[in-house]
C-alpha cells in the first residue's frame, strides 16, 4: 500500500494526493484535473508522488468514459515523458512496467478514434511517451499544437519562429503574429518517400488514421528551413532536437 506521506509532489507533501483522487472518481471537473496536473505535473517536472499515481491513472484509462480515460492518458504520457528527471522514484519504467502497458494500449485506442486534431496530436505524443522516446514525447504537441517551433538558428544563433500551420508553413525572426510585414523563408518539406526514423514513423501513423493535416505538417517538421537573417540552411528536426540538450 502507497504511503503517501512519504512521496512528494510540487507544493510539498503528497499526503492529500488521494483524497484528490476520490474527489476526481467520485465527481471530475476541470478544476479537480488541473489541481492534479499542477500538483504532479508542475510545468513539466515530475515527482515521486507522480509515478505512485500511474496505477490510478491506468485504472481510469481503462475504463469506459472515453472523456475521463483520455485525461488520465494525457497526465500519465505527460508524466512518463519526465521520467529521466530527478525525482526520487527509481526505475520508474521497470516498477510501473504493467500499468505503462495498460496506459499505452489506452493511448493508441483512443488515437484511432480521436476526430479532434488537437486530441490527435496530443495522444501521439502520449504513445511516444510511454514507449519511452526520448525529445519528441515532450515537444510533438508543444510545435503541432501552437502552429509553431522556436529554435536557434545553427549558423548565427538568432531566435526564429518555424510556422506549421493556418498561416502556412515559413522561417521567420520577426513576430509574425503582430505584423505580416516580417521577413519570411519557405520550409522545404520532405518527401514522404524519403522519410526516415520517427519522422516517416510519425508520419505513417497519421496518414494511416486518416489526419492528412497532421501527416503534412510532420513533412515541414522533418523537412528543411533557411534562416532569413544568415541564409543559414538546417534541418528543422534537427535544429528543433538539438535545443533539447543545450542546457544540462
């Protein structure tokens, strides 16, 4: 049995984690959902009391309420994906072997049926996480969904915005979303056909569930970008995998 006084989580103690817990079985609401998420997924750092609650959040993905189980789908991916931060949990992946399997199954059930991209992408993601990829299991959704990458340019260092989406599909320095008279470069998207590793991955996946939008951004994602201020050519994947290990 958890002894939850025992576990932290970002305010302190994690002793009041399982009232919590009822509260959400008993009647679940957004507010009791984001208490949970701010106390176990506090901006993306995870906590001992994070991975005792992987059997809980396994039981409500598989359940039978499709809205709740994708909730506890998307905290559980957000928490795996943290899993190599300091946290106090030891070999998380080993101890919660089975629920990660349950969670896993759960994610790519409800992938194949998910109509609303946004769900979409974030489901990928959590099946990234839990099969334990490392970088695009915290980052996928954070480009997909906001229509943007921010990365370093690899030859000058400028900032650049890297848009993949409604207002196409460009590199620029300048804020676009304020003013349209930024200087902009065209991505290069790859060709499908030369799709490699997680990007034809990625992009099979989508194409195959029927999401032809997400399968053609994952072509600019994985596809090429020239920096407008240095003319610096790059790969954006690359570029945008590379700012993950910048700082140690």
């Amino acid at each position: 049995m958890t002894d939850w006084s025992q576990l932290s989580h970002a305010y302190g103690s994690a002793d009041d984690i399982p009232a919590l817990l009822d509260r959400i079985a008993s009647e679940p609401s957004d507010e009791r959902w984001s208490e949970l998420w701010s106390a176990l997924c506090h901006q993306g750092s995870v906590y001992s009391a994070s991975f005792a609650a992987l059997p809980w959040l396994a039981g409500v993905a598989d359940s039978d309420d499709r809205e709740q189980a994708v909730r506890a789908v998307h905290l559980a991916g957000a928490i795996m994906a943290g899993a190599d931060q300091p946290h106090g949990a030891d070999d998380v992946r080993a101890r919660h072997a089975a629920e990660v399997e349950v969670l896993l199954s759960a994610a790519n059930h409800y992938l194949r049926t998910a109509s609303d991209t946004t769900e979409y992408v974030y489901l990928l993601e959590c099946v990234l996480a839990f099969e334990g990829v490392v970088g695009w299991s915290e980052h996928l959704a954070w480009g997909l969904v906001s229509e943007e990458y921010e990365v370093s340019c690899p030859g000058c260092q400028a900032s650049l915005f890297i848009a993949v989406g409604e207002r196409g599909f460009f590199s620029t320095s300048g804020d676009y979303a304020l003013s349209d008279d930024v200087e902009t470069r065209p991505l290069r998207p790859a060709n499908p056909a030369d799709l490699h590793g997680i990007g034809h991955r990625l992009h099979s996946i989508a194409l195959a569930d029927g999401h032809q939008g997400v399968a053609n951004s994952m072509t600019y994602v994985f596809g090429d970008a020239t920096c407008p201020d240095c003319e610096t050519d790059f790969s954006v994947a690359e570029q945008i995998s590379a700012d993950w290990f910048a700082t140690p």
